[in-house]
C-alpha cells in the first residue's frame, strides 16, 4: 500500500476525531482504536475500528498487531486518549489518582512499548501531554502531574527510538475546545478562557508528522491559551 498507516487511540475523543479526520484527509489509512464501540461507529472517518480498553497491556499490543495485519504495517502512533480531574490536592482521591495515570501515563507507555518493536524505519510516535506538562495550575495537580509524567517518559522513549529511526514527538497544545473539561473524572472545571479549534492543533500536529519535529511545544501551536485541560 502506499498510503501511511496510523494507529489512533482515543480516536472517539474531541481531539483524537480532529486528528483522525486531517489525517485521513492526507490519505491515511487508519486504525481508530476506543473503548466505546458506538462512539467509534459514529466517525465519520473511514478506517479499522477497534473498541479496546488500552488500560490492559494486552489490548495495546492486540491494538499494534492488527494495525499491521490491517495495512501491513505501522507508521504513525498518535495517543489522543486522556481524562481529566479538578479540584485541591487535599481533596485528592486515590481511585481518582489511579485513574489519572492509568489513562494518561500507564496506558501511552504500554501502547508505546507495544509499538516500537512493530515500526519500520521513519515511524512516529506522538503523545498529547498539553501546556500542563510545561506549567501545571491550581486544582489541577494530580492531572498536571500525570501528564509531566509522560513528558519525561517522552524525552526518553526519543533518545531510545532514535537508533531505530522512529522519531517521537511530545505535543503540549495550550488549552483546546475538546470537551475534555466538561467531562472531569472528578470535580468541576474552573472559568477557562477560550481554546483553540481542535482542527487548528490537528493540522499542526498533522504538519509535525510529516515534516521533521522532534517536539512541539505549546508555543508551536500559535495563540496561547493558559489554563485548562487538552
């Protein structure tokens, strides 16, 4: 096949949907992976569909495996997957806590660990951390925290990947008009001041795949818009 093949996770989400249509418009041939399966069939996007809970290692890998088997290869990774919490670190629940970093930490290191080994030379792997993986926000701790996290995890998944050709990028939008923050695993979204067009930071991540990024920090995107979750 000569279109790339890429492999979307949280493809049923404000941000992932955004990427999996500019993609797709590039001639992609996608993978769009999410755990509601009636979500998924309501893209508008054409591709495989695969209603998986990344949570589980094994999904991950099932993920990349028939990503390949479905175009006979894996190019691009994007983790597009992420929930959010607000409220103050007293008020910190430990299953909400466990959540967050299963979801947004756990769950791209597995799925990353599970593609490498499977991408030919000239792959991509990309993360969406956000502006709070460069400045984390009152009420926002254990969400900023969980998104720094994979940050740093990022910054060594390149330097490893980078012998096999596979190039990483950490992307960190300011804050986007995804829904995300009206739909908190716990608490209530402060005032946010307004986002940027998810198609806007689709297209931009779209351009870092298919030039040269190593990484795209919040000011890659243009305007910036402090202050809320991706």
């Amino acid at each position: 096949m000569s279109s790339r093949s890429t492999l979307i996770a949280g493809a049923s989400g404000g941000m992932g949907s955004a990427i999996a249509r500019e993609l797709a418009s590039r001639g992609d041939a996608l993978t769009l992976v999410a755990r509601d399966r009636s979500r998924l069939d309501a893209l508008e996007v054409d591709g495989v569909r695969l209603a998986l809970d990344l949570r589980e290692p094994e999904a991950c890998e099932r993920a990349v495996a028939e990503a390949r088997e479905a175009h006979g290869r894996l190019d691009v990774v994007v983790n597009a997957a992420g929930v959010v919490a607000f409220g103050p670190i007293d008020e910190l629940d430990p299953d909400t806590l466990d959540e967050l970093l299963r979801i947004n930490t756990f769950m791209p290191m597995m799925l990353a660990r599970a593609a490498v080994p499977a991408m030919d030379e000239g792959g991509v792997i990309v993360n969406l951390t956000g502006i709070v993986a460069e400045k984390n926000f009152p009420n926002m701790a254990a969400y900023g925290a969980s998104k720094a996290a994979l940050r740093s995890f990022d910054e060594v998944l390149a330097r490893e990947a980078r012998p096999r050709k596979i190039r990483v990028l950490d992307a960190r939008p300011p804050h986007t008009e995804t829904g995300l923050a009206g739909r908190p695993i716990a608490g209530t979204a402060p005032k946010l001041p307004p986002g940027l067009d998810p198609a806007r930071v689709a297209a931009r991540i779209r351009d870092a795949i298919d030039g040269d990024d190593t990484d795209l920090p919040s000011d890659a995107f243009g305007r910036l818009t402090l202050g809320g979750p991706n």
